[in-house]
C-alpha cells in the first residue's frame, strides 16, 4: 500500500501528516479532528506573530490557507483513486475581523457523496459548490468560504 493510500484510509494519520504540513505548521493552522469516514474535519487557527496582520487580527491569507484543500481531500477520501477531485475556485468574504483560537468544520454528508458518484458515473465532470464558516471562540462568523470543486471519473490510459 502506497502512503496515499495509508494516508486517505487512516484518518489519525491524515490528521497528523496534514497538521505538520509546512504551509499549515508555519501559519499555526492545526487539524483537531477527522471523523472515522472522512466526513467531517475541523481545523484551527492560533494567532501568533507570524499569522497576524497589521491591525493585529488574523492575516486573511491565513484564515484562507486553514480552509484551502479539505473539502477536495475528504472528497477524494470517500470516492477514492478511481476519480480525479481538483479544487476549482474559491470565494472567501471576511465577516468580521478575527483574533485568539479560530475554527473551521468541514463536513459533508452521505448525500453528497452519493451525488458526486451518481453525477460522475456517465464520464461528466461534476462541480459543486460547499460552503465553510470560520468561527472564532464565542461562535461568531469571522469569514465564510465557498470552495468549487471539480469531481470525474479518471480515464483510463
């Protein structure tokens, strides 16, 4: 077994590998939980002096970084090496500024699982749209994030 595949279908690993992940060690971006099917992930933000801008509130880039490739991975998780997830497009809208502990929760359901496979099954591309709020300690919206993803069936060579 190759590490991809020891690292999509052991989900303590994947929280530990993408924790020490060098863009998400250096920001401060930590991976607190994956669920035993890869359908929920939350992620953290600390503040510190190298994620903070200068109004002395999270830098925007980071609050992106935290929530950038989870939504593809847990994707790819579920349906597997048999299908080609990119991300495609994000938006991000800064709500209100955010300091202290910041969080994310990624999830996606059986349904949309269940989608991206019945919408992929003739060869199409399927390209959703999921949505994330980083929240700060007292559960209020610091940004919401749109991520577009980009699902098909690889082809065969």
């Amino acid at each position: 077994m190759s590490f991809r595949e020891k690292l999509f279908s052991n989900p303590k690993l994947f929280k530990r590998v993408m924790s020490l992940y060098p863009p998400f060690l250096g920001a401060g971006v930590r991976v607190t939980h994956v669920a035993d099917d890869f359908s929920e992930v939350v992620v953290e933000l600390r503040m510190n002096p190298f994620n903070r801008n200068a109004f002395g509130t999270h830098f925007g880039g980071s609050l992106y970084a935290m929530t950038d490739p989870f939504f593809a991975l847990m994707m790819f998780a579920r349906l597997g090496k048999g299908y080609l997830v990119w991300d495609k497009s994000a938006q991000i809208d800064f709500v209100r500024p955010g300091t202290g502990v910041v969080t994310a929760s990624f999830r996606l359901s059986e349904e949309q699982f269940a989608e991206a496979r019945a919408a992929t099954q003739g060869g199409d591309k399927f390209e959703p749209v999921y949505q994330v709020e980083v929240k700060d300690a007292k559960g209020k919206v610091v940004a919401r994030v749109n991520k577009t993803l980009y699902i098909r069936l690889r082809k065969e060579r």
